[in-house]
C-alpha cells in the first residue's frame, strides 16, 4: 500500500478524534507534503521543494490565499526541522507522516536496501524519530507502542540473517 494513501487513512482517523481541524487543508498536505522528492532528489530539503511545487499547484487551481497559506505551513513544517508545526493541523501532518512510516513497509524497505548495500542499520534511528514524534498525540502513541516495539524486534532479527 502507498504511504500516502496510508497517510490520508490517518489523517481520516484522527479527524474523528479532532474533528475540529480542517479537513480539506490537512487532506491536501497530505497529498503534496513529499511533492519535493520527486522527480529525483536534490540537496534542496525536500519540504522546501515541497512548499515550492504545492504553491505553484495549489496557484494555478486558484486556491484561496487563506488555504494556500495553511496548506504551506503544513508542508514546510511535516519535518519539524526549521519550522515547528504549531496548529492542529501541522501537528497532524507531522505526525501522520511517522504514524505512516510504522504501518507500511518503510523500515523493513530500508533494512533491506541498507543490508544489501551493505550499510549501517539507519532504519533504527528514523523508528525512534518516528515514535518520539508521536509526543504530540499520546494516545496515539499508545495505541503504536505495540508496533514499534514489534518493529524493533523484526528488524534485529531480520539484521542477523547472514544474506549474500
């Protein structure tokens, strides 16, 4: 399944326990939040490029200023890197990304690729990011303890195996 459709399943999830936020703006950012890895990554931070492409799209199908504006902070603050997400709907954008991450393929892919490249394991530290992420919304940290825990698990084990 694709991380974004696994992410917009979130972001459905969580506007039933904060149906105050704005639906349409969360949905869209979900949507456009990775736009900047594509079509091939660059030294520019991917939110950034992000930003850039989602205003440029969000411009030409005449997009309220007032939405284009959350839409962007949501995009350049998913990585919480040099903009903190501050309102309801960054954080859930920020959050949902990682939630994402530990109920698709993510870590095992990145396993995989760092085993057969013959890397470190960077797949633990981008788990630990992920739950510490999470802080923002307890409860649903809570209801992921058991995953994370499991992918902890899955990944030592899968590290062991000698593959040539």
């Amino acid at each position: 399944m694709s991380r974004l459709i696994e992410a917009e399943r979130w972001a459905k999830y969580l506007f039933k326990k904060y149906p105050e936020a704005d639906e349409e703006v969360v949905l869209l950012s979900v949507w456009l939040h990775d736009l900047g890895y594509y079509p091939i990554p660059t030294k520019i931070d991917q939110a950034v490029r992000s930003e850039e492409r989602a205003k440029n799209f969000l411009e030409k199908e005449n997009y309220s200023k007032e939405k284009i504006k959350k839409v962007f902070h949501c995009v350049r603050s998913h990585r919480s890197r040099d903009i903190i997400p501050d309102s309801l709907e960054t954080k859930i954008i920020a959050r949902i990304d990682s939630t994402s991450h530990m109920t698709t393929s993510m870590y095992f892919d990145m396993a995989e690729e760092d085993k057969t490249s013959k890397k470190e394991f960077r797949v633990y530290a981008k788990m630990n990011r992920d739950y510490q992420d999470l802080n923002s919304f307890p409860e649903i940290k809570k209801e992921l303890t058991g995953i994370y825990k499991a992918w902890q698990e899955l990944i030592k084990n899968y590290e062991k195996i000698e593959l040539e």
